[in-house]
C-alpha cells in the first residue's frame, strides 16, 4: 500500500487544519438555512442572512463594504464573528492557442492552488482543485508529488469560481473538479460546495453542469450515489486490468476494477446519471489495441462514456504521449465495438495545463 498519510491519524490532523484555526465561522461556507439561524441567533432579522447570502453568492462581493444594503453595525458584528475568504491572484497564464487562462491563486493561509478557465462554444468550463496537493500518489501526475497539504473548504473551492467569474467578466457555465487533489478524499466538504454553487439562491449552477472526478475511492462513490445528485461523476480508470493499474494508480492496492465497476453501476442506478471515464494514455503502457478491446468490455455494460487524455508528460516521471496515430486507432477500436468516446482537447498545453505543474513551478522560483 503505497498511499501516503493513509493514517487516521493525519486524517485527524487534516480536519484539525480546516476546522480549528479561526474559531470564527467561515461566511461563505454557510448555507442560506445557517446564516439566516445564525442572524437570528445575533439577535437580527433573518431577512439579513438572506441579503448577505446575496452579495456573497450572487453579486460575488469581496468584503462587506461593497454591501450597500447593509447597516453599519451589522457589517460590524460579521467582521467580528466571521471570517471571509478570498484568494488573490498570484499569476495568470493565457494560452496563445485558444484562450485558456491557468490562474495560481493564494489562499489566506499563503498556500496557493491552480484553476483552469477554457472557452468553449456552449459555455465556459472552469477546473478547479479541491485540495492542496494530493495523498493518492498517481504515478504520471505532477499535484501529488509532495503528498497533501491540506483540504480546501467549501468557501475555497467556491472562491477559485468566484474569482474567475469577476476576473474574467464572464459567466462560468460548467465547473469540473478535475485539479489538484482528490475531490472524494474531502468529502463532506466537496458536498458543501455542490450544494451551494448549485444552489437556486446561490449562482445556481445546474448539477448537470458540474462534474466531479476520482481516482476511485470506491465507499464514498457509493456514498455519493446515495445523495442522488444530478452531478456527472467521472472515474480515472487508465487500465483495465489490476496490476496494470496498480502500476500507475496506487489506490488500485485498495480497490479491485470489479468493485469500482460495482460501484459505478451503483452510482448509475441511484442517480440514472452514466459515469464518464477518463483515460489517459501512456505510450508503450496502457495504448494498445489488447487493452482498448478490454476497455470496451468495462464500458460497454455500464453505457459509460469515455474520455481519452494523451498523458501530458511532467518532467519527474518518465511517460510519453501517445502518438496521435495510436490514439486514433485506440478510439476507433472503441468506436468499433459502440463505445462513446471523445478525445480531450488539449487545452493550454503551452501553459503547464497538466495538474499541479504551474503550482510547482511556481514554488520552486520561490526557492531559488
Ligand atoms: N484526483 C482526481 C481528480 C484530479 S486529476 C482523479 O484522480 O480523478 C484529473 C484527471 O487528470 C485524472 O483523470 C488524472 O488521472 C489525470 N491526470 C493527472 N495528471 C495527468 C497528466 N500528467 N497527464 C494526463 N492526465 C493526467
């Protein structure tokens, strides 16, 4: 087993992180039901916790001056209970061929994460990380390769969305948990931020717009499937048999393919939503015409839709792409045999688009 801080105990310690260091509540990880109680509780009308969720939710407003509907002490008394989280802009790095911009955020702490922004013709996409760095040791990814920091709460997950949308001046019309870190090993507070970015008084994305991938923590894909959100849930799958994976993914130590197969048809009866899954090729590894047939029989059953990545090498780690040939013949294989099948663009490959690397880059002009 190779995943590192597997432990209870650094589970403990990540909590401790997100939860202990302000005893002030968080505002813009409330729900509208909390902060209406809470204005209660301070002895305000509830009326209030609606108006602050507005500016917070809708109007995006960065601290409580720009709520102009809000009396003064009340303004007051938030700054005193709560704290109010916002990143800053660190860089920004926009693709010369098609407009993708990878921003590096800072979080209050003076840790940073990474957030795409792609243009497409039916809306923008934003990618957002979930956590700073990663504990699940993916062997071609560069988010992993100095464990985990730390989880990121529902207001830092929100806040990368926000922030984009008020940089960009324009509307974010899907959202994909496809940065740094592990979505499902942050569970309850991934949730939390489903349910307010996709919340009716909130920017009320629709859950069919977002979607959420793991490396296949098997308990809380069936625990999310319970939840029956309408969310797309996309499984990093990268081979098709166990030991193959095992050799690039090692949470495949943990869980077989037939327990994620399980659990992905468990996934698909509870919400009736079918799971994407995402493949990313490694030339002489996991690309031949063997595997794409074997690929075929585990979407196939599922009617899962399959997303080909070629691997964006990181200069740690010895992988190559592979050639657009062999892609084209891998997909036509999957064609063949009825399988939907879609080539990821490669967006701002110019610009380090592979997870984590602007992030470590970044890092390492710090330490020169
Ligand atoms: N932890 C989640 C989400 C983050 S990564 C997961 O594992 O799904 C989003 C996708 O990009 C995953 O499929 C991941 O395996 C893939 N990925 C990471 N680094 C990559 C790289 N260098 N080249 C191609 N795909 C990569």
């Amino acid at each position: 087993m190779q995943i590192r801080a597997e432990s209870e105990g650094v589970m403990d310690e990540t909590r401790r992180k997100i939860d202990k260091p302000e005893e002030k509540k968080d505002i813009k990880s409330l729900t509208l039901e909390e902060l209406k109680q809470d204005m209660e509780k301070m002895g305000e009308k509830s009326f209030r916790g609606k108006q602050l969720y507005e500016w917070l939710h809708i109007k995006l407003a960065r601290d409580y001056e720009e709520m102009t509907n809000l009396p003064k002490n009340l303004k007051e008394k938030c700054q005193k209970r709560y704290t109010l989280t916002s990143l800053k802009q660190i860089r920004v790095q926009e693709s010369a061929q098609d407009g993708t911009k990878k921003f590096l955020f800072q979080l209050g702490d003076g840790n940073t994460v990474e957030s795409v922004w792609m243009k497409y013709k039916h809306g923008n996409s934003v990618c957002i990380s979930s956590q700073v760095g990663c504990r699940m040791g993916c062997a071609f990814c560069a988010s992993t390769l100095d464990g985990l920091e730390r989880s990121l709460r529902p207001s830092e997950m929100l806040e990368q969305i926000y922030l984009i949308t008020r940089l960009t001046g324009e509307r974010v019309a899907n959202v994909v948990v496809m940065g740094t870190g592990e979505p499902l090993d942050n569970y309850d507070n991934l949730l939390k931020f489903i349910r307010l970015l996709t919340d009716e008084n909130g920017l009320h994305i629709s859950q069919r717009s977002v979607t959420v991938s793991t490396c296949g923590l098997v308990p809380q894909m069936k625990k999310l499937a319970e939840e029956r959100l309408q969310i797309t849930l996309a499984l990093s799958l990268h081979a098709t048999t166990d030991e193959r994976r095992r050799k690039l993914m090692p949470i495949a130590n943990k869980y077989s393919l037939e327990e994620l197969m399980e659990a992905c048809a468990y996934y698909r009866e509870k919400t009736g939503r079918r799971v994407t899954f995402e493949y990313s090729l490694v030339e002489g590894v996991n690309d031949s015409c063997q595997e794409a047939q074997a690929l075929a029989g585990l979407a196939g059953p599922l009617n899962c839709h399959v997303n080909l990545i070629p691997v964006n090498p990181i200069k740690e780690r010895d992988f190559q792409a592979s050639s657009s040939q062999q892609i084209q013949s891998f997909k036509n294989k999957l064609e063949k045999n009825g399988i939907n099948v879609t080539i990821r663009r490669e967006m701002g490959r110019d610009i380090d688009g592979a997870c984590g690397q602007l992030r470590r880059r970044y890092q390492g002009s710090l330490e020169v």
